[in-house]
C-alpha cells in the first residue's frame, strides 16, 4: 500500500513485548515495560479514541481530496494523562468502492478538555530534526510511539478504518432497489409499503434492539435516562464497573423497565423490492398467536388499513434481504 500522506517511521522494531488488550469495538496495543501507562479506565479510552478519530477525519488535513470520497481513521491508544493522549493514528482516503486512495499512518499527541473533547492533535515531525521535536512532544511514550507498529497492529487499524465507513454507508444512506448485494436480518420501523403493477416495495427505517448493559448505556448517552447525583460520564463509568450477577438494582434498572431500549440514531429511509413469495409473520395480530403468517397482500392491507387495533405503523419489524430483495418480514414482539 502506498502512503504518500504521511509520516511512516523506519526505526527498526527489536525486542518489542507487546499485549492487545480488546476493550468493546476498540483494539488497544500497550507496550509491556515500565515505561508505558496501561489505559485504567475503558470507558475513557473508548472515548478519547472515539473523539480523536472524529477529530482527524474532519481536519484539513484527511479530508477527502476528490468528491464523493470519504475519509476515515482508526488508532491504537498507547496511554493519557494530564490532558493529553497518546496514540498512533491512521487516516485513509476510500473511493466509492471502498479501495484507499491515500493513506496516513504515524504517531499523534491529542490535548483534549475535561469532557475528553480533542481540542488539538500534535503529530510527529519526520526529517533531520524529527528526534528533537518528537521526545518533548512524546515524553515517556516517545520510544514506543517511533517505533512502527507491528504488521498485524497496522493492519488491525486498515480494516478498523474501512470497517467504519463499510458500517455508515450501510446506515447512513438511502438504499434503493439499484443497490446490489444487502443480504441479511434488519430492524426498523416501516414507513410505507405498497405494492402496485405486481411489483411491491416497502420502506423503512433502521433501528437497534438493545438488552441488558448495551440498552442502558444508550438511554444514558441519549438522555433517555439520568441517574440522580451522577453526571451522564459518571454514570456510564459506574454501569461498566457494575455486577450484574444480581441485576441491575433501583439506579440502573430503572433506565430500562421492560430490559430492552430501541435507538434510533438514523432516521435515513431505504427502500427494497419484496418478493411475491415472501414470509410474513405476525405476533400480536388479532389474538392469534406468535408467528402467524399472512400473505404478503394480505399484510399490505393491514399495514394501510385506517381502522382496526393493530398498531401496524407502530410495530418495529425485522426483514430479511436476500441480494437486496425482502424475502421475510417478521414483527418484533414489544412487551
């Protein structure tokens, strides 16, 4: 792969003792030695490295040089304190068909505030004088940050980057019947569905089922819930230190009476064909038990009736895609 963005350190990497420590969605390389800060707080380092990622990918610097591409980064955070983070960071430029384009790779200082807000990103200098501008700006990281990662660390970070921008194209953007190849089980709330010439379409809008710590950690981040006497990071830190082996008590439990929380970070609508022969089951329909299945028709004119209890519109329903057509629509039982 070809980096002509950025700053690629060629010191040779000798007697490196080296853990992955996998924290949630995030992949943490910590030098073992008694020079490195392990990261005490996952909650944190999930944030900063959040933060930080965001922070890149919109600068100047990574943005995309030709329309219609994207920008995407991905790091490894060695460690922070004081107010300042310490990682080694990729950046990469993707084309519509998701090859990179350009690509940075290289070690960063990130100053970020009290709510881990990156507020500046320091990069390491290269050239002559790259050593006396990198060890203050490094400090005790400075050793382990020049040294290139190994070759399964930077490839972990090449497909984390393109993992992003593969997950926000498909969440993101309004698929239409042109797009080829979305297989798989969806939730969402139907918005219309129709059927018109013999040919029928639905739309929808993709939601998440979440349970158990997952659930109330998303009420907490979108204010759905609030734990008296706790700031929303204070409370999001104490849930992950939480035993859960006895439930989740009066604090937490409260943020999810029913166990479940559905989010909806989207509201972009897609639009998919359904197949004639296409599986309909319904679970609250009439009385008449789990699983009872309707043809598709049949479930057109429920879906559009004006009267009735069924609260069709209502009612998130998962569907399934075989090579971008719906072959199934089953409705999610909602307590």
């Amino acid at each position: 792969m070809k980096y002509n963005k950025g700053f690629i350190s060629v010191a040779a990497i000798v007697g490196i003792a080296a853990a992955i420590l996998v924290i949630g969605a995030g992949v943490y390389y910590i030098e073992k030695g008694t020079n490195q800060t392990m990261i005490p707080d996952a909650d944190t380092g999930l944030k900063i490295k959040s933060n930080l990622e965001s922070f890149l990918a919109a600068t100047d610097r990574y943005k995309p040089t030709v329309s219609g591409n994207v920008s995407s980064c991905s790091s490894i955070l060695y460690g922070y304190e004081n107010g300042y983070a310490y990682a080694w960071a990729f950046c990469g430029e993707y084309d519509k068909n998701f090859t990179v384009v350009t690509a940075s790779s290289l070690p960063v200082r990130a100053q970020y505030d009290e709510t881990y807000k990156i507020i500046e990103v320091k990069e390491a200098a290269d050239g002559e004088h790259g050593e006396e501008i990198n060890r203050p700006l490094f400090g005790k990281f400075y050793e382990t940050l020049m040294k290139t990662p190994l070759n399964q660390e930077s490839k972990t970070l090449e497909q984390e980057a393109l993992k992003k921008i593969q997950n926000t194209s498909l969440n993101n953007k309004e698929t239409t019947s042109t797009e080829q190849g979305v297989n798989g089980a969806y939730l969402g709330y139907i918005k219309s569905i129709a059927s018109q010439n013999g040919t029928s379409s639905l739309v929808i809008d993709y939601v998440q089922w979440l349970t158990g710590k997952d659930a109330i950690r998303a009420t907490l981040e979108d204010g759905e819930c609030r734990i008296e006497g706790m700031s929303t990071d204070q409370a999001i830190a104490g849930l992950a230190k939480l035993d859960t082996s006895m439930g989740y008590g009066e604090v937490y439990g409260n943020c999810t009476p029913g166990g479940f929380y559905i989010r909806n970070q989207n509201t972009q609508l897609r639009t998919f064909p359904i197949a004639n022969n296409a599986q309909i089951k319904l679970q609250t329909y009439n009385n008449q038990g789990n699983n009872y299945v309707v043809p598709l028709a049949t479930f057109i004119n429920i879906f559009n009736a004006t009267v009735g209890e069924y609260p069709a519109k209502k009612i998130p329903y998962w569907i399934t895609l075989n090579n971008n057509v719906v072959t199934g629509i089953t409705e999610q039982y909602v307590p």
